[in-house]
C-alpha cells in the first residue's frame, strides 16, 4: 500500500504542486486547503506524514502542529511545515512544536520529497535506546561506556561535548534548535544561554577534525549531524 501524505496549504497553486509530485514519488496524497480543515483530516485518515504551511487562514499552522503533538494518538505523525522565506522565527517555533523538519518556499519538489521520505524513514525505524552504541562510518559513540572513537582510536571530550554529540548523532539529519539541544544535553530549565550551544559545537567540531564537518549548522535554526 502507498503511504498517504496530508497536504494542508491554503494556496491551490501550491497544493497541487505538492500534491502532483507527490503522487509521481509514489504516495497517496489528501489535500486540506485550512487549519481546521488539516486536523480534521488527520483525525479521519491517520496519515505516514503531514505537510503543513505555517501561514493559514484561521488556525495556523504552528498552532495545527501544536494540537497534532499534543493529541496521543496523532502526536507520531511526522510533520514537514512549509514556511515563507524570512520566516525563521516561525520554523523555530514550529521545531520547538514538535514539527520534524521544514521546506522553504519557494522550494524544490525534489527536496520536499526526500524530505518527507526522510522523515518517514525516522519514523518507522525503532525507538532510539539511549544507551545503544551508534556507529556512523568511522565513528563510533558508546554512551555505557562514554567513550568515543575515531577510526578506533579514542578522543577525549568533556562531559558536555560528550552529551551534546550523543544528542544529535542518535538520530542522522534531524534539525535541532538551540533550545532542543539545551534541554536534551542538560535538561528543562538548564540556566544556559541558546547561544552558549554555538560555543561548544565550535569546541566539539575541533576535536571531531573531519568528523566535525558532519555537523551541519541550519542557518537561523540550530544544527543536526549528517548521516
């Protein structure tokens, strides 16, 4: 069976964009032109994944995003928004929301189909053991031991830049915000500054020497390693 893909953006041009190259990529595709519209139609058809404008009429998109993450049995549904280029402060929000990833317009079919199929790749893999080692061709982090080799060879890193690695190589091609990464390495409410993140990913990607170049900065959102 095909995997469906909700399609909600209030502009029909866009839709159908959406929707015809979808349905090349070999999905089923629904099309909901409205926020409430969107949920909905989440609710009736349980969709693989969802993508969503942030910008529509009625209920918006981040608060669609917030009221799928917040409904048990929608909340594992992943979610790609769209955004409006300039919209950074909106693709944040919608990170922080719980949304899995994000195109921006104007956008390339292509890249908005591997997007959804990346995100439906993560979804269906099996949750991540926090303790379980995770290998990326020559490195390797092994969080019971806390030890970290490059091409079997062991690299001193302190307890943060330990933690923060562990964080964003558990899961290959996700976006982080600072803020995700702040609570992931040191918990809700940690006094950290966002931007303190900038500073010990500066530190962590010197000591990971070609390593280092696997984490990627996504420009006015935060980081993700690439797998």
């Amino acid at each position: 069976m095909k995997d469906s893909i909700l399609v909600v953006d209030d502009e029909e041009d866009i839709r159908e964009l959406v929707r015809y190259n979808l349905d090349k990529g070999g999905f089923s595709v629904i099309c909901g032109a409205s926020g409430e519209e969107g949920l909905s139609l989440a609710k009736d058809t349980h969709p693989a994944a969802i993508v969503l404008d942030i910008m529509l009429p009625g209920i918006d998109g981040l608060e669609v995003c917030r009221r799928l993450k917040g409904d048990a049995d929608l909340q594992n549904i992943p979610i790609v928004m769209l955004s409006a280029k300039g919209e950074e402060a909106d693709i944040v929000a919608g990170l922080e929301l719980g949304a899995d990833d994000y195109v921006a317009k104007p956008f390339s079919p292509s890249v908005l189909i591997a997007r959804v199929r990346n995100v439906l790749r993560r979804s269906q893999q099996d949750p991540v053991d926090g303790q379980a080692l995770v290998a990326i061709d020559g490195l390797v982090v092994d969080p019971a031991r806390r030890e970290v080799l490059m091409d079997s060879r062991p690299i001193d890193l302190t307890n943060t830049e330990f933690k923060l690695l562990h964080f964003l190589i558990r899961k290959p091609g996700v976006v982080y915000t600072r803020g995700q990464i702040v609570n992931g390495v040191h918990g809700d409410d940690y006094p950290v500054t966002d931007r303190s993140v900038d500073v010990q990913v500066v530190g962590l990607r010197k000591k990971l020497g070609e390593w280092g170049n696997r984490i990627e900065t996504v420009r006015g959102v935060g980081y993700r390693f690439k797998g």
